[in-house]
C-alpha cells in the first residue's frame, strides 16, 4: 500500500482521490505562501502522520514534501529510512513511476488520475528515491551524524534476517562511508564498495 493513490493497489476510489489531494495541495499548493512561512505547519504535518496514522497509507506524503523542499526542511523523510521496508518500497516506487504510460492500457488510473499523475512525476524531486535522498543528506555537513546513526541501527536490525545480504547491500548503497570516489570522463564517479554479507 505504499503507493496505493498511484495506481499500485486497488482500494476504494475516494481514499486513492483524497490522498492525491491531500498530498497535491501539501506539495504544490501550500508553497505558493511562501516555503519559509510554512516550514512550521510541514513539520506539524509530519508530526500528525507519524503520530497518528494506523497504516502506512498517507506515510509516502511525508516522502514528496521532504523531496520537494530538501532545501528547507533538512532531513524531513529521515524518519522513513528507519525502516528498512519503507527505504525498498520506495526504490520500486521509484522505478514503476517511470513506466505509468503502461498503466492506463491497464484500466488502473482513470484518465484525469493518469494526467495528473504523469504531470506529477515528471517533477524533478519525483525522481529520487528514499536510498537516494538518505545519500545525498550525507553532504550536508549539519545533518550528517543524524544519517549515520540511522544507519548504523539499520544494519543491526537486519542482523540475521535470511535476506541480510540482500538489504546489506541497500543500506550500503545509502552510506557515504561505503563509497569510493573514481575519475571517470567528464567527472566523479561514486560507486559503492560492498562489504560483509553483501560482498
């Protein structure tokens, strides 16, 4: 259900129209006052889902305001990548974005859902996923020690899971410390070096 209002699930129609509302008027509407002014109701916006959500339905709204407005609001998806399903949930929310155009043939989105939804996605924050948004705070300096202390409990937490290799791996790909800097044409190239069960 992480993706439930864009056409990754079959609930009732309502629920999938008020959550794209909901976060459509978050993300766009809500700016046009001007970011600065509303930094303060985001973060109360945050505070509510987390604090009161019973299911993990209206979570990926946290996830878009946090992409959009990184600038401004360092750090707001962190609390997502605590959990180490939510951080692969994205990453396939992430890659099926990408093909929506199939969707329709499919009878999922309903014509005004699929322009709405293509227009959307073709914002540039759209295009990152959780592991890629966790990666790129590890630059700022002032929010750095926050990520690898996420980190480091996320890869306790798998300890032992039969798929540790497997989520080994995505942890590591979000961690700096993993990663190695290669001259490549044209720039830097910043691949990750896989170590313990992920080797």
């Amino acid at each position: 259900f992480w993706d439930v209002y864009r056409g990754g699930a079959t609930i009732p129609q309502v629920i999938q129209d008020l959550l794209m509302c909901l976060e459509y008027y978050l993300v766009d509407r809500i700016p046009l006052f001007g970011i600065e002014k509303c930094i303060k109701f985001l973060e109360g916006v945050k505070e509510y889902l987390l604090t009161n959500s019973n299911n993990i339905l209206p979570l990926p709204i946290i996830n878009s305001i946090g992409f959009k407005f990184s600038e401004h609001l360092k750090g707001y998806s962190l609390p997502l990548a605590t959990n180490i399903d939510f951080v692969m949930l994205d990453m396939y929310r992430a890659a099926k974005e990408n093909q929506y155009a199939s969707l329709n043939c499919m009878g999922i989105l309903s014509d005004w859902e699929q322009k709405n939804l293509v227009d959307f996605n073709n914002q540039e924050f759209r295009k990152i996923s959780l592991q890629q948004y966790v990666f790129k705070l590890q630059f700022d300096i002032e929010i750095r020690s926050r990520v690898f202390d996420l980190l480091d409990e996320l890869y306790k937490s798998i300890e032992g899971d039969e798929a540790e290799a497997t989520l080994s791996l995505n942890i590591q790909k979000m961690d700096l410390r993993k990663a190695q800097a290669k001259e490549v044409e044209g720039g830097l190239l910043i691949e990750t070096v896989p170590t313990g069960p992920a080797k």
